[in-house]
C-alpha cells in the first residue's frame, strides 16, 4: 500500500456511512462531536485513522510498538500502544492519560488491532465508519471498495432498493443458520462429510444462495442435475426452520444417476474414499455450472465456473536439466494437494528415533512444494535422456485449499496391500502459503507483508476418519464464524479448537483470508 | 530490565532471578496479557455493537409508533436512556454497555436468549417473553447442540413385526398424542424416511443407499447375481440350472453393509418385497405410504410444543406468520411424499430468501468473489456469535 500515493490534501470529502436502520451512526457520543464538526475536520480525522492503520498493518509491527520515553529513549512494547489520532504520536497506556489531560486529544488507536479508543468514554468505540475502514484493512488490505464500482455499473437500482426487496421477500427465520445433521442413507458417511464441508464454504454457499444455479435456467432439462440438488440442500439448510438431520436424498440419487465412468467404483452401497467423492462432486458441479469441459487431469483448465473458482489452483514444475541446465516449465491446474506422509515419517523417525513421529502440515508441504528432487528426462536441447532436478511450487493459489494427507496407500513388497498411516500431523489454524508459491522463489519477501496477507488461509473445515482402511466412520468439523461444530451423521456438537486441531485430519479445507 | 513481570503480573520471576530469567518471565506474561485482551476485546466488540444497535432497534420502534404510518416521519424526534432519533438518525446517549442491558435480534427485533436452556451455563428462560428463534447452542453429552437426541436406531432387518406396529400405531394419528409418543421426550428424534426418486417409494434413511443402490444403480441383487453368474460360468453361457436356482455364494455376494444381520431366509425374497416391509407387509401399496411419512409431522408437532406458548404467541404476531410458512413450506415437501411433484413445483417461498435483506452481501459475492466477500461475511458471521455464551 506504500505505493499508492497518499493525497493528503485530495479535495474528495470523506463521506460518513449513511444512517441505517438498526444502527446509530456514530460510535458515540464523543465521535458525533467530531463528525459533526466541519467538513475539513472529518476529512483529516478520517486521513489520519487511514494513515495510522497503514502504519500498523502495512509495516514492520516494531514501528507502532515503540514509543518514545520520557527521557527520549525508544521503547519497544509486546502489548499495545496507543496512537494518537489528533497527532502523530505513540504512547503507552499511561502516557495516554498524561498526554490527553494535557493536549485535550480524546482518541487514541490501539496499536495491535487498530480498535479506537475514546477517552471519554473510556472504553472502545465501534464506530460504524471507521471500523468499516479497519475491518476493510484488515481484509483486503485496502480501503477502497472497486466492488462497489462494478455494483453500480451493473446493479440495477430499483432491485437493490431495500423497499422493492422487502416487500417481494421472506426472510428466512432466525433459526435458520445452515447447522443440521445429514442422516446416513447406509454406509454414506463419506459423502455427509464431504457435503458438511461444502454446506459450510462461504464461497459455495453465497453462490448458491444468490441463485447462482437457478433451476429454470438449468440446462439439464428433464435429466437430474446434481448442481440443482445441491441448491435444493442449500435451500433446506439455510431457509429452513428445521433443526433435525437432512436426507440428503436428492444428491444420493444424483449420484447413483450419474454415469461418470472414473468414479464408477464409487457407485456400491460400501464404504467409500472421501476424497474421491470430494472430487466426484467438484467435477460433477463444474460440469453443470462451468464451460462444460472436462476438467483434464496435468494440464491447464481455466474456467470461470464456482468450483474453479473456488478450488483450483496452478502449479508450476520446472524441470532443469543436469547437463545442460536447460529449463523447462509446465503448468497445471489442480483442486486439491495431496501430501504423501510416509515416507516423510520414515525419515523424521530415523532422525529423532522416535517411532511414530508426529509431522506438521508444513513439513509435508516444505517437501513438496519447496525441496527439488532427481528425476530422469529426455531433455530437448541434449536431444538424450539426461538426469534433471525436477521442482514444484505453486503458481497460483486457489480461494478455499483442499489439502489431501495420504493417509490410504498401497504399501508396495510382498503384499501389495492398502494400509491406513496413522501419522499424526499437526495443522495450524491460520496457514502461510507464500513460501510454497512461485512468487517465494528467490525473492526476499521477509517484509512484503501485502504479499503475505494474499497467502494467509484460516482453516475451515476438516474431515476425520476414524477405523480401519477396509472399515470406519466419517466424521467432520466445520468452522461458523470463530465457532467450530464437529458433524457425525446427523449429530452437530459444539467443537473446541483443540479437538479440532487434535484430529487426525485427513481432508484439510483451509480458506483464503482476504479476497482482494 | 529491572522488572520481574510483565503487564499481566501472573507471571513473576523470583526475585533472586537474572536479568535473562526476568526478561523471559516478563516475555510470557506479556503475551499472555496480549491472548487475553485479545479475546476480550473480539468479546467487546461483538456486545457492544449489539447493544447499541439494539438501543437503535428500540428508537426506531417508538418513532416508527409515534409516526402512525409505514414510513417512519422524519420530523419526529424521540429520546430513550440509550439513543435518540432526530431527523432520521440515530445517535447513542452513553456507553451502550450501560445503558442497554439486553440484545434484540437484528433481523427479528425479538430479544436474545442469553443462555443456553439445557447443558452446560443453562438457565430457564422467562416464560412470558417471545425470544428470537436464534439460541444459544446447548453443551450436553449425548445431546445436539439443539437438545435434541434420537431414538436408538432399531434392530434393522431383524426388527420384529410387532415393534413395527407399535410404532405404527403411534405414528398415525398424526395430530392426537398417543401413549408411546407421550413415552417420548419431544426433543428425542426417530430417524425419517426419504423417498425415492425413482420408484418413488417411501424408504427408511437408513436404507435408502442400499435401496437407490437396487433401484437406480446396478449394484442390486440381480445385477451381482448376474455378474457372479458371468464369473462361474465363464465362457459356456446357457447353463438353465443357475438361472432358476441361485447359488448360495453369488448370495453372499451381495453387498451387505455392516449394519444389516444376514438372515438368508429373508434375503430370499425379492429386494422389492424387503422394502415393503419397511412399512407394513399387509397393507396395499398406497396405504403404506402414508403411515412412514407421518411419523415426520408428529416430530414436527412436538417440535413446536418444546418451547411451550412461545409458537402460539409468535403465530399471532402478523409479522411473523410469513416467516412460518417459509418454514414450513420445505418441510412439506419432504411431508407429502405421494405428491411431491405438486408441491416441488410451486414456488417455495423459501427461495425468496435469495432476494433478502442478505442479498446484496451475498449476490455482491458471487459473481465476482474476488470482491469483500470476506469482510461481509466477517460482519454477518461476528453477530451470530453475540449471544452464544463465551466458551
């Protein structure tokens, strides 16, 4: 954001928000004073919010922990300072009082979260206006709103009219939050979890509740549509009062209609692969809502359709060849990672000794996406087969991040037999990609914290398999807001996070922080 | 470094400590002091912007009153404890924190439930208020975050004929309770039967995989047979022996999940007739279907009779009556399992929620997700949280 020039003197009035039904228009009292003043005065206290928030979330978090002492010397807190929004100082929570006593400066931001304070309150101020610009820093990272541009130019005006909605709508009831069991049809376990994760995907869930799919413009006319099916369970989760389990009878039957070949050994009545029918509805969702092309498998698909929208990713391999040092690249399209835990665990068990280590989640990444490895390849330039370092990262990162932990392979000796890997891997709640992307690769990033922000994800749903490989439950947690519920079947529970971070994850869904 | 503590003073270092010892204890307790203001000021934000809206819901309600029209009047100017509305604002007097001591939903105007009414942190609630449908969830084993459980599922295939009875008998007067329904709790949940959308018969849930699986898909008991006659027979077709009597192996074959006992005589029959049963081997095709889709409306029933006085008020209230049928519109859907056609096809009242106060946050989303869609949900999400108790 430090590019952007700051136009301190722009002669764009800052706008408060317009007064809303259900909300005052100021913070407080204290806030109304100081908007209600001059036209200048709001400009500037609104320009040094923007610039104070700037300083805290733009750069290294050392500037506005450090305040300067009564005898001049810096100090450097771990907890908060508050900056002034009058003028350009940083205080700590004693001088604050000091320092409003004496220059009649009543706000302070509170240096870790960018909270307003007011003295004269002497408590926080949620001010709709300007935490507003905090909620919208802290997201995008910008305060500028282009969707609201796009809005404009597209929307139609009396649609958007609260009367018009209003008076052509009903609400849905309060209790209708979209948290219900799914009932098991008979071994279904693998698809409630599956469809648990997808119900709670804010992504697939503003689609669909937006019309995003509207059956009388479906395609498939007279055929069953799974996308419609999906749109009918969203309907009865979020519109509908009822609080026990779903049927999800309609998506059942779509998969035992459909006739994709690949996942045709999915179709029995026995325990099934959750991953597989992850990725039997995401090609199957795509299908009837994207540019009707199969998704191929190692090379590039770009569509504008939900699913891609929401999953896919890229990720790039260059290959360089030991002889020549050629390079090539090569780029594919993917909707989810699968991370091998196997052998990672032989060798951090050989290095500790420990017999059943446990792995973090970015230790199986790091091996991934970050260490090369050996490979032979007909080079083009050698016109031979040469020995090539072979290195994959991450070109571009898809807005919710399906991550697959190999827990199910075939051990390969004697028996060629599936066995389940109990590997315990540690997975934080909030997940840094950058150093997995392209974009890490030979570039100090240390302190782009813009570039970071785009790489945060929060984790939004993990799926558990509890038994053995041939036999074992399903089971799921899913974040609401910041609180997490673990489904089994028809069974919602409240989850805290250390059971949801205890798990033995299997499918792991993690969310991208900001949408910019 | 002089100081043995940081700005929590829980974690103290002996005073006999070095300079490195203090630092660190003085580290750790810093941070904790950060975790917890932290938590306490996402906590603040939540209640504070929920009381000071609710000190505008309020504001906005008396002048819309003192308006007598539709359209609240601009010119009316009305003061409570906590807010005053003047020329179509809304200002807070005070600390919202003082001055409003209760949260009124935002999109019902009903007031909250603070506490859970089961499990852990319960209280009863007032029984003369009409809360917002939206509660705390409930902690307590056993027990969905609703409260509710369900009835253990029964024996399965081995379900003898005269528990099926009994539970007809419960199930199909529909509207009057019958001693067996009295027996249960209204928050204990039997399992629901779905149809299906071939045959459009009436399937218990549990079932209903293994029966679409016959039904739709190949995976039946004739479709194994077939291909494990294939198997045996190899290339020499026409074996006439196989095709009358099956052979006990390609019998075992079928896919049995885990949950079904294996009772050969049973298996004998056709697949066909072992759903029937589901519902009553004696009656005609018709009236069988009626009795397994109402044990869904007596739970509904009971359902409405948990919180008491509360639904008869709320149906009262002219405002609230379109939000009922909204509610109960899905529901009948799965409810008149012989007409689903009919009903699926008027317009559910439901899908209007699309259009609703929501929809500009949602559809702003959806065709072009790269929008705040984050931030709109950040908002909508952080107020669900406002009455669910800390955990």
């Amino acid at each position: 954001m430090s590019a952007r020039p700051t136009t301190p003197a722009s002669p764009k009035n800052v706008k408060i928000k317009d007064p809303e039904a259900g909300t005052p228009v100021y913070g407080c009292e204290h806030v109304q004073r100081m908007f209600c003043q001059a036209q200048d005065v709001i400009n500037t206290s609104i320009q040094h919010y923007k610039m104070i928030l700037r300083s805290i979330f733009d750069n290294n978090t050392v500037v506005p922990q450090t305040s300067k002492a009564a005898d001049g010397q810096p100090l450097t807190s771990l907890t908060s300072n508050y900056l002034c929004l009058q003028c350009p100082v940083t205080l700590t929570e004693e001088e604050r009082t000091k320092h409003g006593k004496q220059k009649s400066h009543r706000f302070y931001v509170d240096s870790r979260s960018g909270s307003l304070y007011c003295q004269m309150c002497d408590d926080f101020v949620w001010d709709p206006t300007l935490e507003d610009l905090r909620v919208r820093k802290i997201g995008t990272g910008t305060f500028s709103s282009r969707k609201r541009k796009h809005e404009e130019m597209f929307s139609d005006p009396v649609k958007e009219d609260p009367r018009y909605i209003s008076s052509n709508t009903t609400t849905a009831s309060c209790r209708a939050n979209g948290l219900r069991g799914i009932y098991n049809a008979g071994a279904t376990c693998y698809q409630n979890v599956v469809l648990q994760s997808f119900l709670h995907n804010p992504m697939m869930r503003n689609f669909y509740l937006s019309d995003g799919h509207k059956r009388e413009n479906c395609r498939q006319e007279g055929e069953y549509c799974l996308s419609c099916a999906m749109d009918d369970t969203f309907q009865e989760f979020y519109a509908a009062e009822s609080t026990n389990g779903y049927t999800a009878a309609n998506i059942l039957s779509g998969f035992w209609i459909s006739e994709k070949k690949a996942f045709e050994n999915l179709v029995t009545t026995k325990e099934q692969d959750a991953h597989e029918f992850f990725q039997f509805l995401a090609e199957e969702l795509h299908e009837r809502n994207g540019d009707g092309k199969k998704p191929e498998i190692g090379s590039e698909h770009s569509c504008n359709c939900i699913i891609h929208q929401t999953f896919y990713g890229k990720l790039q391999s260059t290959t360089t060849c030991q002889h020549c040092g050629g390079v090539t690249n090569q780029v594919q399209s993917f909707l989810d990672l699968s991370l091998p835990l196997e052998n990672l665990a032989q060798k951090k068990g050989k290095k500790s000794g420990a017999k059943a280590p446990a792995l973090t989640l970015q230790e199986c990444l790091e091996e991934e996406y970050i260490k090369s490895d050996k490979c032979e390849y007909r080079c083009h330039s050698c016109n031979s087969t040469q020995q090539a370092r072979r290195q994959t990262s991450i070109k571009r990162l898809p807005n919710v991040l399906s991550i697959q932990l190999k827990r199910f392979e075939y051990k390969q000796g004697r028996h060629d037999k599936a066995a389940k890997i109990e590997t315990q891997v540690q997975f934080p709640l909030q997940l840094n990609m950058l150093p997995y992307t392209n974009r890490a690769r030979g570039q100090d990033t240390k302190d782009n914290y813009e570039l970071a922000r785009s790489c945060t994800y929060d984790l939004l749903s993990v799926i558990v398999h509890v038994g053995e490989i041939d036999t074992g439950h399903y089971v799921s947690y899913c974040r609401v807001g910041d609180q997490w519920f673990a489904f089994n079947d028809h069974r919602v529970e409240l989850a805290n996070k250390s059971d949801v971070l205890g798990a033995k994850a299997y499918l792991l869904f993690y969310i991208i922080r900001s949408l910019a | 470094m002089s100081s043995s503590t940081g700005k929590a003073g829980v974690i103290a270092a002996p005073d006999e400590s070095t300079n490195m010892d203090k630092l660190a204890h003085a580290v750790l307790d810093d941070v904790l002091y950060n975790i917890v203001h932290d938590l306490l000021l996402k906590v603040h934000r939540d209640e504070k912007i929920a009381r000071a809206a609710t000190a505008a819901i309020r504001v906005e309600k008396l002048a819309s009153d003192a308006s007598e029209s539709p359209e609240i009047n601009p010119d009316v100017r009305i003061e409570t404890d906590a807010a005053t509305y003047e020329a179509g604002k809304v200002t807070l007097k005070g600390n919202p924190l003082k001055t409003t001591k209760e949260i009124l939903c935002p999109r019902c105007h009903l007031p909250r439930l603070l506490y859970p009414t089961d499990g852990k942190g319960a209280r009863k609630p007032d029984p003369t208020v009409i809360y917002c449908k939206k509660h705390p969830y409930i902690e307590k084993p056993g027990y969905d975050i609703y409260g509710q459980t369900w009835v253990a599922p029964g024996p399965g295939r081995g379900k003898k004929k005269k528990d099926m009875e009994k539970k007809l008998g419960d199930d199909s007067p529909g509207m009057t309770p019958t001693p067996d329904s009295k027996e249960r709790p209204p928050n204990v949940l039997s399992f629901p039967s779905a149809t299906c959308s071939k045959c459009k018969r009436c399937i218990l849930v549990t079932r209903l995989n293994n029966h679409m699986g016959s039904c739709i898909g190949n995976s039946g008991r004739n479709a194994s047979r077939a291909a494990a006659q294939k198997i045996s027979n190899g290339g020499s077709n026409g074996n006439s022996q196989n095709n009358d009597n099956t052979p006990p192996s390609s019998q075992k074959g079928t896919p049995v999940p885990g949950s079904r006992a294996p009772s050969p005589r049973k298996r004998d029959a056709d697949e066909m007739e072992d759903d029937y049963e589901e519902s009553d081997p004696t009656n005609p095709k018709k009236k069988k279907l009626k009795p397994t889709a109402l044990p869904k409306k007596v739970i509904l029933k009971n359902k409405g009779q948990g919180p008491g006085p509360k639904k008869e008020k709320v149906k009262a209230n002219s405002l609230l009556s379109g939000e009922l049928k909204v509610s109960a519109s899905p529901k009948l859907k799965n409810l008149e399992v012989p007409h689903k056609k009919s009903t699926s096809k008027i317009p559910s009242p439901a899908k209007k929620l699309k259009l609703g106060p929501q929809k500009p946050q949602l559809a702003a989303a959806s065709p072009m997700p790269k929008a705040n869609g984050r931030e709109v949900d950040d908002v909508s999400e952080s107020s669900g949280t406002l009455s669910s108790p800390p955990r």
